[in-house]
C-alpha cells in the first residue's frame, strides 16, 4: 500500500481555542485534594499549585478539534489560522472538497488576496492525496512537515499553522492505530518547533470512542470527556502526563501508551507529570509494562508524593519516581 502524506498545495499564493461545542474543562476554583489509599494509610496531597485536571499546557498550538457539522469546522479552522497569520506564520487549510471549494471557506479572512499573492495562505484537498482506507505513515508524515516547516521559516515565516480536516484518515481501526502514533509523533515535534496543527475530527462519524482516543493524544481539545492527555512537552524529548489516571482511564491509557512509547526509544524517558493531579497504581503498572516493552526507564516527574510510595510498595521496576515543586 501507498503511504500518503498530507501536504499544502503552493498553487494558491499567499484567544486561545476557547470552545465552541463541548468546552475544554475549566479550572476548578477551589484547591483540589486528591486521598488515595496507600497501604494502611490515606495520603492527602493537595494540588492547589498545580494545574486543573483537564487544563492545556499554555502555548501548544496542537489542538483536537471535535466538531458536529462542517460549518462549525470551518468556523473553528479560520480562526485557528487567523491566529497563526497574526503571529506571522504561513497557514493550510486542508480538508475534503476541490482547491477552490477550501478557498472559498478562507474568504472571510481580511486582507485574503493579498495572503494568498504572497504565499501565506495555502489550501489542499485531501481527496487528491488519500484514496479510501489508506493508512498514513508516521514517520514519513512528521518528516514531511518537517521540510515544510523549515521551508516556511526559509520564505521568511515565523512558522507553519495547519487546520486540517482528518475524519477520513480515522476510519478504519488500522487508520486510527496509525494516526494515533502520528499524532504523538508530531506533537513531540511541535513542543519543539514552530509548527502548529488543528486536527479536526466529525464526532458524528466517528463515534465518541475514537475521538476521545484521538483527544487523549493531543495536549488542547474541546473534548470535555478525555480524563487525562498524554503528549510531548519542551525541546529535549520529554513526554507530559496530565489530567487523572482513574478508573475513567483504565482502557484508554494502555491505548495511548500502545500509541506512544514505541517511540520513546531507549535508555531514560522522561514523563513530566506535573499536569498529573491523581494516579493509581493501575496508570503506573501500565506504564512500567510499556517501559519493560520497549528498554525504557520511565522518569516520572510529579509534584504528588503517593506514585514514589506506591512503585515502591508494589515493586514496580522501570519506573522512577522524581518529586519536584
């Protein structure tokens, strides 16, 4: 089978996500204190100092975009690129339809001719690039924007900025498998980069079951229903942990960990769980079977005392817990 890549089609020249449908889950306004149970004792840790459960880190421009009908796609997609314009990136409009269709949705834009005359605002079709049932390719699809990224910061762009329409990439559970291990993929390279990404998903097609799962890799959504995200964090590779690893996340963890630690790679990775306002001992044994999986010493940086006594009540190897402030 081909393997595809998504790309902006040059022909055509040139506050922060707040919800529209389901909202992201905001913060509490009073301290969270999470009890859990270890051994014969209730650890009591507050979390007042650390971000709510389902709070995005600030500045990540990967965002999971669940939407009901088109309109609202493409309600959400000028304003994610609208966005990027203003910080001086070349922004892509990628979704199903003709060339001229996805420009026709750019044109409420201000200032649209001149964009496009200067090559900053860019259109693709997918029904040119993907055929039915394909299944992208992580690593070539990461390495693609990549190349495209560093050409726009070559034309003189601060960066690059995608809202891309991908319902019919997800489809099929090998569709999802691999997306999913893109979507880590490239997240980990945008928590380092100047790239930027709307991925958007039709939760009518779809299902509430494969976009949560889609949510779970990305570190903003407007899915109010993901209890935790797990995704790439600074510029040394590390991977962040955030939300609660609760009973709600006893299947869709080990999911996302199948989706991710594969290319975690060798040696220490470190997991930056500041973002981690609970854990039970079901998220770190998951964690440490994907560590024993791959060769990997799983360091979890947290600012909860109870994962330290818990891996060392259990004995769980491959994990090592840092407290940090």
């Amino acid at each position: 089978m081909r393997t595809p890549v998504v790309m902006c089609d040059s022909r055509w020249g040139g506050g922060d996500d707040a919800a529209v449908g389901a909202p992201e889950r905001a913060a509490a306004s009073a301290p969270l204190v999470s009890f859990v149970l270890v051994g014969a004792y209730i650890d009591v840790v507050s979390q007042s100092s650390a971000p709510p459960a389902t709070a995005p880190r600030q500045g990540r421009g990967h965002l999971c975009w669940a939407f009901t009908e088109p309109g609202e796609f493409f309600t959400r997609a000028r304003e994610f690129l609208s966005e990027g314009l203003a910080a001086g990136k070349q922004v892509c409009l990628i979704a199903p339809g003709s060339d001229r269709s996805l420009l026709d949705e750019l044109r409420p834009i201000a200032g649209i001719d001149a964009l496009l005359e200067r090559g900053a605002v860019r259109v693709r079709s997918l029904d040119t690039v993907y055929g039915d049932g394909d299944v992208v390719e992580p690593e070539e699809q990461v390495g693609f924007y990549t190349a495209e990224t560093e050409r726009a910061v070559a034309d003189g762009f601060t960066g690059l900025r995608v809202a891309a329409e991908a319902t019919e990439l997800v489809r099929t559970p090998a569709q999802l498998g691999a997306f999913a291990r893109y979507e880590h993929a490239v997240d980990r390279y945008m928590a380092a980069s100047t790239f930027d990404a709307m991925c958007a998903y039709s939760l009518p097609d779809l299902g509430a079951d494969a976009v949560d799962r889609l949510a779970a890799m990305h570190p903003r959504t407007n899915v109010d229903t993901v209890p935790f995200h797990l995704h790439g964090w600074g510029g040394s590779g590390a991977v962040a942990l955030d939300g609660e690893l609760d009973s709600r996340s006893r299947e869709l963890f080990p999911w996302a960990l199948d989706h991710a630690a594969g290319g975690w790679g060798r040696g220490e990775v470190v997991v930056d769980a500041r973002g981690l306002t609970f854990t039970d001992h079901h998220g770190l044994l998951r964690l440490a079977e994907q560590a024993e999986r791959h060769g990997f010493t799983a360091v979890l940086r947290t600012r909860a005392s109870s994962p330290a006594r818990l891996v060392d009540m259990l004995g769980i190897r491959r994990v090592r817990v840092e407290q940090v402030a």
